[in-house]
C-alpha cells in the first residue's frame, strides 16, 4: 500500500507543477508559429498545433530513453 500512496504522491506533484507551469505559460503568451489563433467578436479559439508536436516530440524522447535501460 505504501508504493501506491508515493505514487499518488508524485503524480500530485506533478500535476501540481504542471499545473503552475501552465499559468505561467498562459502569462507570459509565449506561442509557437504553427499555432493557430482564430479571434472572434466575443470569442477566441486558440489550437496549439506546433506546441502540441513538440511537446509529442520531446514526450516520445524521454519515454525512448527512459525505456533503454
């Protein structure tokens, strides 16, 4: 049971830090140029299209790495 309580722990924190780097993200506005950005009179819809392929990208290369072992 304890192996179960440290994992919660750790996603918890995970989630936690992503979480913080997510509003930290949106303050600064940092976009990527393949991101598409549709602004409406009352309304935005945002796409993150690069962003999503690179974070795809550098997801697939610490699970490739982390996998050799």
């Amino acid at each position: 049971m304890g192996t179960v309580g440290r994992l919660l722990l750790a996603t918890g924190a995970l989630l936690m830090v992503f979480g913080a780097l997510l509003i930290i993200w949106d303050k600064i506005g940092w976009r990527l140029p393949g991101d598409i950005v549709v602004r409406g009179r009352n309304w935005t819809f945002y796409f993150p299209l690069a962003t999503s392929l690179l974070l795809s990208a550098l997801l697939t290369l610490v699970v490739w790495l982390v996998s050799r072992r």
